[in-house]
C-alpha cells in the first residue's frame, strides 16, 4: 500500500468519527459505535505497520482523528 492509502484510510475513519458525533443517536449508541471505531482504528494501524516499517502510527491516529 502507499502512503496515499494511508491518507485516505484515515480520512475514512475521521468521517466515520464525524458522523457518529453529528448523528443524534443515544449516548449509549453513540458509545458503542466510537468504541467499535476506535477498535478498527488502533486494528487497521496494527495492519499497516506491520505493512510498513516507517508506518507513523500518531500521525495515522491524528489523522484518523483518533486520541488514542
């Protein structure tokens, strides 16, 4: 994969974030769907970096819009 992969995965996982903020769902629905994002997230970095030795897994994250 390149980096422009990598871009656009992250880019991916923030509108996800995005609309599980702006959805209006119950806080508990809303806790459940970040959680399981947040797993896929901190999942797809485990992938790529295993991928890529000079993966960034913090940028990915900033990236992603991910604390973690």
């Amino acid at each position: 994969m390149s980096r422009k992969d990598y871009v656009r995965i992250a880019a991916m996982l923030a509108d996800e974030r995005a609309l599980i903020t702006d959805s209006g769902v119950s806080s508990e629905g809303t806790e459940i769907a970040a959680n399981v994002l947040n797993r896929v997230t901190r999942f797809l970095a485990d992938i790529l970096a295993c991928d890529n030795c000079r993966f960034d897994r913090q940028r990915f994250y900033y990236a992603a819009d991910y604390d973690g």
